[in-house]
C-alpha cells in the first residue's frame, strides 16, 4: 500500500469538486475501502476516468472547506 501526502490547495483531481472516487467493499471487514481511481463528472456526455493524484484538467473547481 502507497500512501500519498497531499495539500489542500493543490491542482490534483482528488481536491476537485467534480472528483468521485470509487470504493470497494470488504466483505471480511465489513467496510468500504477507496481506491486510486474515480470519475470526472463535468462532462455531461461522457464520463472520465480520473486517477486520484493525477493533475487537474482546466474545469478544475476546488472543493468547499466543510466538505
């Protein structure tokens, strides 16, 4: 397992507003895990395949700080 610091602040898709991350459930443990990937949703005819630290296209918007 690789653990990746990140600010905040940076330009990355996981700090994105329109940045959904996938899960896995863990039947053993009974919980949901994330995973290194997840989907753009600004584009409304497609989806995109985004990876979490993967830098931020230009329809960048960051998240609110209480989310």
């Amino acid at each position: 397992m690789v653990v990746i610091m990140v600010s905040n602040e940076e330009k990355i898709c996981c700090n994105c507003q329109y940045f959904c991350e996938y899960f896995v459930y863990n039947e053993r443990h009974q919980i949901f895990s994330p995973c290194d990937a997840g989907r753009c949703t600004r584009v409304k005819t497609r989806l995109k395949c985004r990876i979490v630290y993967q830098k931020a296209c230009e329809d960048f918007k960051g998240r609110n700080a209480n989310e």
